[in-house]
C-alpha cells in the first residue's frame, strides 16, 4: 500500500512538472463558426455611393471626437471660445466697418472672472487677444491689463501667451506698461532664464522701461535682498557693497552663476545680460573674469548687438590669451560682414585692428574678409569707418577724439609697437582697395560720404597704380551723363528693426517698385552739381599739389578726358567752373596751358555766365 502511494505521489509531481512547462489554455477571442439560424448582417455592396456614405460617417464620428477632446480640454471656456473666434474672424478683416463695437462685443464676454488669462494659454484664442488689444480703445485696453497683469510672470513664460504680453507692451500706455514691469519684478532672474520670456525682458529692457526700471531689473542680479527691496542709491554693482565691503565676494559670486547660466542656456542675446556682464568685467578679480571670458569667448559676435555687449566683447577679446584670440577670430569669420555694418559690433572690429599684434593671422582671418565684402561693407556708414581705420587709423576728420580714446585703451595689452601694426595692415590692403576702387568707380563716387573715404584712400594710393585709378575716376567724372541719387546720403530707414524686434513676412506691394522709380528719377542730380561730391573733388584736386611733377594726378586724367559739348555743359555750371578753377590752381604749368587751350573757344560763353565761378575762372586762368 505504502508502495502504490508512493507511485502516485511521483506521477503527480511529474504531471506537476509536465504543466510548468506546457503552455496554459487560453480562451479564444475568435468568433464562432456561423450558424444559418442566426440573423445575417445585412451585405453592403461596394459602390461610389456607399464608400462615400461610409467615409462620411467615420468623418463626423471623429469631428464628434474632437469637439468632446476640446471641451474636456477647454473646462468649461469651449463654446466661449468658439463664439469669440466667429466674431474675430470678422475683426481680422481691413474691410470690417465698426470694429470697436465687435471688440465691445467680445471683451463683454471674456471681461468676466479670470477668461483673458485662460485664453491667452492656447494657441488659437491667444491670437484673438492680441486683435483685440490693437483695435480696442485705451479703456478697454486698460480693463484688459487689470485682469492680465496679476498672472504676467506665467503668460511670459507660456509659448502663447507671450505674444500677448508683447502687444500689450507695443499698444499700451505708459501707465499699462509700468504696471507690466511692476508685474515682472522679483521675477526678473527666472524670466530671464527662461527661452519664452527672455526676449520679453530685452525689450521692455531696452525700448520701455525708465531709468529707474532699468536700475531696479538690474538689481536683481546683484543680490537676493534686491528682489525684494529696491534702492535708487546702488546705481551698479559696486554701489551694492558699498556699505558693505564684505559682501562683495557673495554678490560678484552670485552675478556670475547667473552669467554661468545664460551662457550655458545660449540665452545671451538680451540687452540686460549684457549691462550684468560688462558691470561683471569691469568690477570682478582675474580668476572670476578668466572663468566668464572663458564662457563668453565663443559668443562674441552676438553679444556685440548693443552698446554695453560690444563693449564686453572688447574686455572679453583684449584679456584673452593668444591662443584664444586666434580661435576667436576664426569663429568670428562669417560674422565679420555683419558686425562691420553693426552700430555697435564695428567697435569690436575696430579694436581688433587696433590691438592684436599678428598680423598675419589678422590679415588672414579678418582683413581678407572684409576686402572680399569691401563693395557691401563701404556702403554702410559704420562699414566706412572700418574701411578709414585701415587706411587712416585714428583720423580725426572721421573719428570722435572719445572713440579714439576707447579704442587705444585696447593697447595696454598689446605688445607690438602701433605704428608697425597699422602700416602692416595698410600695407595688406590698400592694393585690394585701389583694385575695388579701378573696377567699380561708380561706387567710390556715388555720394559725398563715400567720396570722402575715396579721397583718403588716394592719399595712401602707390604712385604705380595711381594713374588707373585717376583715368577709372575721371572718367565717370567726365561722363556727360553722370547722374547722382541726391537722396543717397539719408539714412536707410526700410526694414531696419526696433530693438528687440522681429523679422515679419513683408508683403510686397506691386507699385512700389514703380514708385520707387519714380522717387529717385525726381532726386537724381548730375554728379558735378551734387554738393557732398563736390567737396570732394575739390579735395582729391587739392592733393595733386603736393605730388612731384613725373607722378600722375587726378587733375590730368580729367584734362584728358575733357572734350567740347562736356566743357560747354561744364561753363553753364557754376560748380563744374569751381572745379576748373581748382584744376588750374593745384596743376603743374603743363596741365594749365592745356585747359586754357581747352577754354578759349568758350570764353564768350564763360563771359555771358552771371554765376560767380565762371568770373573767378576767367580772371585767374588770364582768359578774359
């Protein structure tokens, strides 16, 4: 008996066993077989109209899907924001009469609780918000900026909402805006921080707030205690230990894990960051500075955007170590176009030339590249002075005696002697210039600032490449139909940015191009009558007296060019007579006999002119 347990006690573990192993059942999900007696579902068959029906139903049963997602989405602001976007689709309109009466209309609704908030949240609605902040009345705008400004610090931050926040800065008032920026405080660092509301805190940085405002957002970078009390007194950071020597090293170490953490973010382009870094630069000890130049060495070219960030870039560039420079400027190379025609980058161009002894690597990686872009570049008032400090470093008919003087602080951490770096320079360049100046001369002679830079640049010309560029010059002088833009000389306003702005889509009107035509077709004056080009021949003319009489010289080339309809033309003018006049007076006695040759068949004409220059002409040439 004991036996027969004992066998069935192992033929039950080996069935046990048997089971691990075995795969366990499973009930089947498939269908089972059709039986005839249940009821058929009924045959659909496949035709145009049926797969039409059938798609039309899977389409409303998925819009029904949708329309139940946005309303559990929406929490209870669903059918508001459905009837707000009907009636903005009408107020987005130019051709929609009584727009403020449709504002009225919407801003009833959403007035109520906290709606402008929520909606401003999503991305459709925000943009119904911002319609109505462009249309609306200042009341309304001003009950709108009650209900918004309580939750600003979140709607910045938001990836819609932030553009709400802009208009309300581009459309408000005065008294709108200063409580936005109230809103913003103890809150300046975090927003700072963050990718949506850093670009938010540069223009209200740099286009609205005061003074004051600016003092109290810089601050907050100095030290906790300022987020929460502001003091007029603590001007920069070094008013902020003044009371206090000791603290200086805790607030020098807390504005530097904020510039840490800029950098690392690759937020750096706001104009507030660059005031906190340049007070940083100025004020900081050499290891904390080497560690935020280290950070900041690759970023240069973006931060020369502003006046405090060009001046940052320069402290960054003159205390790096050689090494560093040169890795500086190669990263700089396809920037350097740009930052030449910057108003504030040129200053980091400028200081360069003016402080970094190799002048191989420099022509190299910074001369070449603007002599390649030379014809873009001089067209820029800031790309001129660039172009000037090359050929005429320090030159006070151009510069201000205080940019010199910022520029030469560069110097103390220079070794090579200035005078041997900038005539190197010169000498790299000036053949690249005298070559643009003999292919394009139009260009060099298209206005009087462009003109006065042409002058400069003929004082340094080699006298074996002179005589091209005298003929290349003269002859575009001495083209009958030469013909100036007087407008050329105003600043170019189309498409310039305010700060902090952003590039929109232009939408180009088909009649400007007509009109534009037109506009500089009224404008334009012969060359030899413009007053800017003027100045500058007489002054081209007025070198030619200082050169030796086997050099060739401008006044010349244009005697040779002379023929009789340009001297008949030239007599009526009063300024083209000046310009003989000045030719006679700096020419050698060669030249002279030659125009007067040239002039005696017209002195009846010269005679019959009532303007002062064909007087002076005859009576100093002894033609009358």
């Amino acid at each position: 008996e004991k036996a027969k347990k004992r066998s069935a006690t192992d033929s039950n573990m080996k069935k046990d066993k048997n089971m691990k192993f075995s795969k366990k059942f499973k009930p089947s999900n498939k269908r089972a077989p059709f039986n005839n007696e249940q009821t058929q579902k009924e045959f659909v068959k496949n035709t145009p109209e049926s797969n039409k029906k059938y798609w039309n139903d899977m389409k409303s049963k998925q819009k029904l899907n949708k329309t139940n997602r946005k309303q559990n989405k929406a929490k209870g602001l669903y059918d508001l924001s459905v009837s707000i976007k009907k009636q903005y689709e009408k107020l987005k309109c130019k051709s929609t009469e009584n727009k403020e009466d449709l504002v009225a209309d919407i801003h009833k609704l959403l007035k109520k609780d906290n709606n402008y908030s929520k909606i401003s949240l999503s991305h459709d609605t925000a943009r119904v918000v911002q319609c109505i902040l462009k249309h609306a009345s200042m009341d309304v705008k001003n009950e709108i900026a009650d209900k918004l400004v309580p939750n600003i610090c979140e709607l910045a931050m938001s990836k819609y909402a932030q553009f709400v926040v802009k208009r309300l800065l581009k459309y408000g008032s005065k008294t709108i805006r200063s409580k936005i920026i109230e809103g913003l405080y103890k809150n300046i660092v975090k927003l700072t921080m963050h990718s949506n509301s850093s670009s938010i805190i540069d223009s209200v940085y740099n286009q609205y707030a005061t003074c004051d405002e600016k003092l109290f957002m810089r601050q907050e970078f100095y030290a906790e205690i300022f987020r929460i009390e502001k003091n007029k007194d603590v001007k920069s950071i070094k008013y902020a230990w003044s009371i206090n020597m000791s603290t200086k090293k805790s607030i020098l170490d807390t504005v530097k894990g904020h510039l840490t953490q800029v950098a690392n973010k690759n937020l750096t382009d706001n104009s507030l960051i660059h005031a906190i870094l340049l007070e940083f630069l100025i004020e900081a000890d050499d290891e904390g500075r080497n560690e935020i130049i280290t950070l900041y060495n690759p970023l240069l070219a973006s931060i020369s955007s502003t006046k405090e960030g060009s001046r940052s870039a320069v402290i960054c560039f003159t205390h790096s170590s050689a090494k560093d420079r040169k890795t500086i400027l190669k990263s700089m190379k396809e920037f350097i176009t740009k930052l030449c025609t910057h108003e504030h980058g040129h200053l980091l161009i400028l200081s360069i030339l003016n402080a970094y002894d190799d002048t191989v690597l420099l022509n190299k990686f910074l001369v070449n590249e603007i002599l390649t872009n030379i014809e873009e570049i001089i067209r820029s008032e800031f790309g001129r002075k660039v172009i000037v400090w090359m050929i005429s470093p320090a030159d006070k008919t151009i510069f201000h005696p205080k940019l010199i003087e910022t520029i030469d602080e560069c110097l103390e951490h220079s070794k090579k002697d200035k005078e041997i770096r900038r005539r190197e320079i010169l000498q790299a360049s000036i053949d690249s210039i005298s070559k643009s100046i003999g292919n394009n001369p139009k260009l060099w002679l298209s206005n009087g600032h462009i003109g006065l830079v042409t002058g400069l640049i003929l004082k340094k010309v080699k006298s074996e490449n002179s005589k091209n560029i005298f003929n290349s010059l003269a002859e575009v002088v001495c083209n009958p139909e030469w013909k100036v833009n007087s407008n050329e000389d105003e600043p170019i306003t189309e498409n310039i940015l305010k700060p902090g702005g952003k590039i929109k889509k232009i939408i180009k009107n088909p009649f400007d191009d007509e009109k534009k035509k037109n506009k500089n077709s009224e404008s334009e004056v012969h060359g030899i009558d413009d007053a800017g080009l003027h100045i500058v021949l007489k002054r081209i003319i007025k070198q030619d007296a200082d050169k030796l009489e086997n050099e060739s010289t401008f006044s010349e080339s244009i005697v040779q060019n002379l023929n009789e309809e340009l001297i008949k033309f030239w007599c009526k003018n009063n300024r083209a007579c000046f310009i003989l006049l000045n030719i006679y007076e700096n020419s050698i006695q060669l030249i002279q006999e030659n125009l007067k040759n040239l002039l005696k068949p017209h002195v009846k004409s010269l005679k019959s002119q009532k303007h002062v220059g064909a007087k002076l002409l005859l009576e100093k040439s002894n033609l009358s």
